[in-house]
C-alpha cells in the first residue's frame, strides 16, 4: 500500500512538473494609483524578466515551480511578491528615501546576480531620473511626450518695427494639459505652457457683434500689475452667437485611434464617454461615421442619421484597444467618406481622437500636414482631440488642427469633454469666421516697445496679413480670443529694451509731432466659412489707461491667467509676479463662474504654488 502511494505521488508530482508554463499579466503603481513605467519584474532565483510599459504594465511567462516575482526600479523600494494560482498581479511600489547614488549601488549589486542584467564598463551613475535596462547599458529614460519648443516674444521697438500681426488661436489644449501634470504633482514642461492658450480656455463676457461683420472687437488698457512703469493692453474678440437649431447640417466622421496604447483609463475609455456625449447634441439632420485605426483603418459605423443615438453609442462601445498605429491610413479613410457624403452647405468635418502616436502608415509629419491641407481646400476640417499621458504628441496633433481649420483640444477628464461636446458645442464644431488674422500699428508719439503675450507659434510676417493664401486660425460660434500686450509707454526707461543702433536710410529720433490720441490701431481679416477671398475691418484704440481695480473682470482675470503662465514658463518678463499675487487678482475677478472653472484654476495656482513656490511659503 505504501508503496502504490509513493508511485501516486511521484506520478502527481511529475505531471506537475510538466505542465505548461502560464502568463502573468498586471499593473504596477505608486500610492496614488499612478502607473510606474520601466519597472524591471523578474522571476525569483534568476529567469527571463521583463518591464512594465509606459502604462505601468507588464505580461511574463512563469514556470511552473516558479515561487515569487522580483520588482525593481530605481527610486523605488524593491519588492517579492509570492505566485498564487491567479493569472493577475497587481503591485504597488513605494518610493525609496535612499539617496540616489546609494539605490545605484544596489542595481549594480544586483546586476551580478545570475539572470540580472549585467554590470558594463559604460554604466554611469544617475542622480533622480528613472533608468531603463536596454542591453548591457542602463541608460536614462527619456519621456515621450513631445512639445515645440517656444521661443518667448521679446519686446520689439515701435520705431523699428511698428506692426505686429497673427493668426487667432482658439485652441484650449495647452491648458487641460497643465491642468494634468498639476493634479499628477509635477511641474509642466515649460514648452508645454502656451500661454494663449490658457488664458482662451475660458469664456469672456464680450459684446456680441452688431454689424455686418461676424466678430467684435473690444480693448482695455491698464498699467502691468507686475512690470512697474509698463502697461497691458487687453484685446478681446467675440463670434457671433448661433442658436443650435439655426446650425448647418453636420457631416461628421469621427476617427477613432484603437491602438495598443489608447488601452488606459484616461484614452480609449474616456475618449468612448466623450463622444457619447457629442452624440446626445446631435440632431436629425446630422450624420456621423466611425472609423477606427490600430494596424489597419476599417469602418465601424456607417453615416448614421444623429437622432440614432443608441445605435451610434452601441458602435462606440465594441471599440477595443489593439495592435500598432495606422494613423495616416485613418485618415486617408476618413476623408473619403467625408467627401462622399459632403454638404455643399453644412459643416463637414473628421473629429481625430488620438493620444497622438502616429506610427505606422503616413508617420512622416509633413506628408500628413499637406493631405490635411488639400482636404481643408476642398471644405473638410479637422478637428483633434488628444487623450492619455506617456507618449502624448503635442507637437503633432496641434500642427494637424492647425492644419485643417479645426480646433485642437486636450481631455483629461470628463468635465472636459463636456465642456468641449455640450457646453460649447457650436464653438467646437461649427465655423463662423475662418482665417482670422489680428494686425496691430503701433503709434510711436504713445508706445516705445512692445510684448505680444504669448502665440510664439501664430507669428505672421507682416505681408501675410493680406495674403488670402496663407493659412490661419479660425473662430467657432460664440468663441472669445483674447490677446494681451505688453507696453513700454514713450518715456519710460526699462532693462527690458537695449539700445538700437541709429539707421541710416530712416530716422530713429523722437517720432514727428502729432495731435493724435490714438496708441494704436487693430485690424482684423477673416473670410466667410465659404469664401476664399477676406474682409477687412478695424477699430483705433485710444491712449487712455483705466486703473486695474477699475477694469473689466475681463482683464483682471485674462491677466491672472497670463501672470500664472509667465510663472509656470519661468519667463524673464515675469517681473514682480507671484503665485500668491495670482491667487487675488483671480478670486477678484471670478464674475459668475457658474460652471466653477475660475474657481478651479485659482486651486490650480495653489497647486503649483506648493510644488514651485516654496520662497513664497517661506515668507508667510
């Protein structure tokens, strides 16, 4: 008997021994549910090992007798984890208070364990930055999100330069994408703060255009609340208002990025609640197409009538994650049923949603840009909205909106995309004026110098303000663009502006005697949504300085936004500016706030007061 359950246990425990290896998937992150990415996870006792992706997740093949699995990254606690019998294991790291130079030491201790990589001759130290294995070389990780480099306005003398012309911009993204590096607890790039697009994230309350022309123009001029002796100039526009009802008939296509990296939480998930909402704006009369891309493009929904919502909502959630990026193919595609459906008079339009990593198809940015361009010719826009963090393209999906006369905006949550597809959905969709340019004469008896706030990336020459051919941004129904100047009044001596040498051909002395009481005039051009050919307008400003406590919360407000940008960019125009200083001028100039976002911006300058502002702390 003994002897048949010895034969039994031998024959269980080979059987067992034999059985196939299995796959552990899981999600490695910190305390507050953020994923780790590059998190080197190993099998106990040396074995093939891996590392979690940008999403902080990982798959391994274990053995069977396999007993633990090893976490290990740099700046992190390491920690053993015993294998159950589940397939999912989901870790949390903690972060380790050991100097750098020391959890280097340990990686390089570890590194001579047998199934560790390996110690190299070309290994240098780190000081607070992740690491990545990558051969024999532990290398730095670098980021892959992507920004333009923005190189800030200077001041430019009125002398030498007198005009100053640009491309409205509309856009939001910049703002929402801050907001997110915010309430992750890190400090943005500073190339990812323009600060244009922060201070149009929110609405003004500017007069609705009362003539022949679809946009309003409205001024204000007050002395800079952080530059003594210079003065801000607040320029506001207004599109005119269009009912929802009284709205062209829509021709839409969304397409839809389902590559693997849209599989987090805050992309393919929230871009499907997103679009749900878009949907419940839509009407009869509107249709809307799904197109979808990952390694190929396909259609997952016909043009479907809008008052279809439960079929188009059904469409949006069979959507799956998967596979590498095609995004050129998507949207080769989606153009071609943009155009077999096109409405001579209605708004057609693909809605990209993307965290922007086009890598496969037509990845090479200048190809895209001019089929982009061609399709925006034949009055197909694009409008782009990114989702996700990790591999963020900012530099790409903005060009693209640029591109094809849409707007560009960034979710980070679904407040977000209600403020996008329910609060402004007219603005979002619908063109009212499009290639909006802003051109500004200076007049030299009031103004010596001048600082365009922001739009480094919407800089026209001169010339191009009255050439139809080139390209620029437009404004949606009800949309507000805002621009803010900074002055040096005639007179006035600041280190901001050198001296130039005298010119030749030109006189550079005092500027004639003149009775005029204009600073300035404003020039605006846009063309009709159907038209190629541009009308012009404008509206001289007066030199006369309002006190700030006496401005418009308009102004107030802009100008907080402005000051917070500068701070967050680290702009050697900040002057005397503070994050506390924002925080008051803010709250003074709230106005309604009926949806709290002013509110919300004021806890955001707290935010970033405690991650940046620590010489400010210091002195309460």
């Amino acid at each position: 008997m003994k002897t048949r359950v010895i034969i039994l246990l031998a024959m269980l425990l080979s059987a067992f021994v034999f059985l196939p290896d299995r796959i552990i998937n899981g999600t490695v992150t910190d305390g507050a549910n953020n994923p780790i990415a590059d998190v080197s996870v190993s099998i106990q006792g040396g074995g093939a090992g891996t590392k979690t992706d940008h999403a902080g997740r990982f798959s391994i093949r274990v053995p069977n007798l396999a007993r633990a699995l090893v976490f290990k990254k740099i700046g992190y606690k390491s920690l053993t984890m015993p294998v159950a019998s589940d397939s999912v294991l989901n870790v949390i790291l903690t972060q380790n208070p050991l100097k750098p130079e020391v959890i280097a030491d340990e990686y390089l201790r570890d590194a001579e364990q047998p199934g560790n990589v390996k110690k190299s001759l070309a290994f240098e130290r780190v000081a607070t930055a992740p690491a990545t294995f990558s051969g024999n070389v532990m290398q730095m990780s670098v980021p892959s999100e992507s920004y333009k480099p923005i190189n800030e306005n200077g001041f430019l003398s009125v002398g030498q330069q007198p005009v100053t012309t640009f491309s409205v911009d509309v856009d939001r993204a910049a703002y929402s994408n801050v907001r997110r590096f915010l309430n992750n607890g890190q400090m943005p790039p500073e190339d990812a703060v323009r600060i244009e697009e922060m201070i149009n994230y929110f609405d003004y309350d500017y007069p609705q255009p009362a003539g022949e022309h679809p946009v309003a123009i409205t001024a204000e001029t007050t002395d800079s609340p952080w530059n003594a002796g210079l003065k801000l100039v607040h320029i506001g526009l207004q599109a005119k208002t269009v009912s929802t009802e009284n709205l062209p008939a829509s021709n839409l296509v969304f397409l839809i990025d389902v590559s693997g990296s849209m599989n987090d939480a805050n992309k393919l998930p929230l871009l499907k609640q997103a679009f749900k909402l878009l949907v419940d704006q839509l009407r009869a009369e509107d249709k809307i197409a799904l197109v979808a891309y990952a390694g190929s493009a396909g259609v997952v929904l016909p043009p479907t009538p809008g008052n279809e919502k439960k079929t188009i909502k059904d469409a949006l959630d069979k959507l799956e994650a998967g596979g590498s990026t095609a995004g050129g193919e998507g949207i080769e595609l989606a153009y071609d049923i943009a155009k077999k459906h096109f409405l001579p008079k209605g708004n057609n339009r693909v809605i990209l949603a993307t965290d922007g990593d086009f890598n496969v198809g037509i990845s090479n940015e200048s190809e895209l840009q001019k089929l982009i361009e061609e399709k925006r010719k034949a009055g197909i826009f694009l409008s782009v909205m990114g989702f996700g963090m990790g591999n963020y393209k900012d530099s790409q999906v903005e060009t693209l909106a640029d591109k094809g006369n849409g707007n560009y905006a960034y979710i980070d949550n679904i407040q977000e995309a209600r403020k996008e597809f329910v609060q402004e959905f007219g603005g979002t969709l619908f063109t009212i004026a499009k290639d909006v340019k802003i051109q500004i004469e200076f007049n030299p008896v009031h103004v010596q110098a001048y600082r365009l706030i922001g739009y480094e990336n919407r800089a026209l020459r001169t010339d191009e303000f009255s050439d139809d051919k080139k390209d620029a941004g437009d404004m949606g129904s009800g949309h507000t663009v805002t621009a803010i100047y900074e002055i040096v009044p005639r007179g006035i001596t600041t280190s901001f502006i050198g001296k130039a040498d005298p010119l030749k051909y030109q006189t550079n002395s005092e500027p004639a005697a003149n009775s005029s009481d204009e600073m300035m005039t404003v020039k605006v051009r846009y063309k009709k949504p159907d038209s190629e050919k541009s009308v012009l307008f404008d509206m001289p400003v007066k030199a006369t300085t309002v006190p700030f406590e006496k401005c418009s919360e308009n102004l107030r407000f802009a100008s907080s936004v402005a000051e917070f940008g500068l701070l967050l960019r680290n702009s050697e125009y900040k002057g005397s500016a503070t994050y506390n200083d924002v925080i008051i001028r803010a709250r003074g100039a709230f106005g309604k706030d009926e949806e709290g976002y002013r509110s919300e911006f004021v806890q955001l300058v707290k935010v970033a007061l405690s991650l940046d502002g620590s010489h400010e702390l210091s002195k309460k």
